[in-house]
C-alpha cells in the first residue's frame, strides 16, 4: 500500500480508504448493504491487513449508526487507526438540525465522537455547501475545534468551485486553520471534477479523496450494453440515484475499455477504474467500500495495478469531458501558459 501525504498537511493516509456507507442500512442505505458488526468488523480487518489506515464515514451513515459500529470496533485499536467523518447535513426535525452554522456544526461533532467512542477525529468534512451561515461562523467554528483537539484536520465535500475558494479565503484572510482535504464524486463515468475542483486541489493544495469511484458499481463490468442490470444491485433499486448518468451510450463505451484493460492484465473492471484515478493529480486516496467481502478484496487489490501510459491515455479519451466554456477558449488561445492546475482538466489525451 502506497502513503501519500494529504495535501498540504504533514498527515500521510493510504491510497486506498475504506468507506463505511454500507455500514447498517437504515433507512435508504438499506439500499446498498444491511452490513451487521461483525460484518463491518471482518471488512475493518481485511482494510487494515491490506495496509489501509483509515476509514472514512459520516454522521448521517444510516443515521449514526456506521459512526457506533466504528467505534465499538476500532475502540481497543484506536491509535492505530486514522477516522474521518463528516457532518452538516439534516438529521431531524429541529430547524437547527442542519447546516454549517456555529450550533449545529458543534453539535454534530460531539455526537460524532460519543458514538465513534473517542476524544478526536482525524479529518472532519463539512459535507455539504450552506449558503444561508456565514462563511466566517463555519471557519472560525472549525477553526476552535482544532484547537481544542477534537479535530486534527479540516476537510470539505461537495463543494462548488467557487464556494471552496471563498472558504479558502475566509480562512486565510483570518488567520483560522484551512481545508486540507476535498472529497469529492470523481470517476470516469463522470469526470466534472476536473472542470473546476480538480485544478482548484492542485492550485491551493489540498488532498483529493474521491468517494464512489466505480459509480455505484457502474463500473465494475456488471452493467454492459445490451444486458440487464443484476438483480439485487443498487441500481435497480429505487431507493438509490446517485450518480445520476448524463450520457449511457458513453457509459458503456467506457466499461468496454475497463473490460479489455482488465483481461489484459487479468484483473476486473473496477481494479482498473481504481487505479486510473490514483494516476490523477491531487489525488491522496480513493474510497472503497463494499457489500460483500470479495468485493472489497478485489478493490483493495487495485492500489497494486500499474497502468500502461497507453492504457491511462485510452481511458480518457474514451470517458473525457465536454470542453465547456470557458474551457474550450481557454484550449484555443490559453493553452501555452497552461500550469499544473490547468492541465488537470487539459491534459495529454488533449
């Protein structure tokens, strides 16, 4: 398993996370897994053998629940993991049960370590955007919980562009501790990210973790064209819509290349998913979870698979982006002062 530092902070994390939304399917994450303790505990194990160092959840994980699974299984072995979890988005019916403001966001958290059973987290993510609290209340609140030591590093997920870099000024220009980490929906079934969170990680530093990487198994070679969705998958589930998909026929053309990638190397679809996007700028550690344990082992399989660079070029050709503007100008008359940044999105399959 290969470390990689989380971007501008001195924490290294493994490549490969293991993510914790499979964890007690409540409520529409039935949807996905109804994984019991001892179920969760065996994939912990197999995580952490495989060199994983930490395990990735949220407060809203079937309603708490994945947080005290974690926590009654990572609790004699505390110091030898790494936890992070996210919190924001609404979890009852109080009309302050929700967003990013001062109350909530400290109440959240609280919550979050009496059910993960510890004194800190690791990374804590704001999980969603709240355009009704203050920038400066949401910076200077996370900011305080650093400095109590409830929270070692800052994190953010699904953000727009241009409202992390907003945060990122409100931090800077105040002085309070700053993201270092950006979780984000990144994959070759949809690759919107490099419009803008891509370059803007690059730009200002920050550590990209991806969560849902096969697309909600899109990409694991289950969904093909011309044949029916398994029974008993999440996409034929209508309690489940994410990710949404723009463009099938394109979708599929993708997996076709996944596929002949795949038996080239003699591995599955979703190692080489995986391990294309660990060859992406920013990238620090990809999300994987499961409903079962084969799955996981062969996910965790992937942070061993070297790609070919002929192999990396065909898979984004086949699965690149619209040029949208001002992208496409940018490519016309930018293009020779291209950065780092830039060449996120504009790259040799360009």
């Amino acid at each position: 398993m290969e470390y990689r530092q989380l971007g501008r902070s001195g924490l290294r994390v493994s490549a490969l996370n293991l993510g914790t939304m499979t964890f007690g399917g409540k409520g529409m994450f039935g949807a996905l897994s109804s994984a019991g303790v001892k179920d969760a505990e065996r994939q912990v194990r197999m995580a952490l053998d495989a060199g994983v160092n930490l395990i990735d959840t949220a407060d809203m994980y079937s309603n708490g629940l994945s947080e005290d699974m974690i926590g009654q299984i990572v609790e004699k072995r505390r110091d030898d993991v790494l936890i992070s979890t996210k919190g924001r988005m609404v979890l009852g019916d109080d009309p302050n049960d929700g967003g990013s403001s001062r109350f909530y966001l400290t109440r959240a958290l609280e919550r979050s370590l009496r059910r993960l059973r510890t004194d800190h987290v690791d990374v804590y993510h704001v999980h969603e955007w709240d355009g009704q609290t203050p920038l400066e209340e949401t910076m200077e609140t996370l900011d305080a919980m650093v400095r109590s030591g409830k929270v070692r590093y800052l994190g953010v997920s699904n953000y727009a562009g241009w409202q992390l870099m907003k945060a990122l000024a409100t931090a800077d220009a105040r002085g309070y501790q700053r993201f270092v980490s950006n979780q984000i929906y990144y994959s070759l079934e949809s690759r919107d990210a490099e419009y803008e969170l891509l370059p803007l990680s690059v730009d200002q530093g920050l550590g990209v973790m991806v969560w849902s990487p096969l697309a909600g198994g899109l990409l694991s070679g289950k969904y093909r064209r011309g044949k029916d969705a398994p029974k008993g998958t999440r996409q034929v589930d209508d309690r489940w819509n994410e990710p949404p998909v723009r463009d099938r026929e394109k979708l599929y053309d993708t997996v076709e290349k996944l596929v002949q990638i795949g038996d080239a190397h003699g591995v599955s679809p979703a190692q080489v998913a995986i391990a294309w996007l660990l060859t992406r700028p920013a990238i620090t550690s990809v999300v994987v979870g499961a409903r079962k344990e084969d799955q996981l082992r062969d996910n965790l399989a992937a942070a061993e698979l070297v790609l070919a660079p002929d192999e990396i070029e065909a898979l984004e050709r086949v699965s690149a982006p619209e040029m949208i503007y001002p992208h496409w100008h940018q490519a016309e008359l930018a293009k020779e002062r291209f950065g780092p940044a830039d060449l996120a999105l504009h790259g040799s399959a360009r």
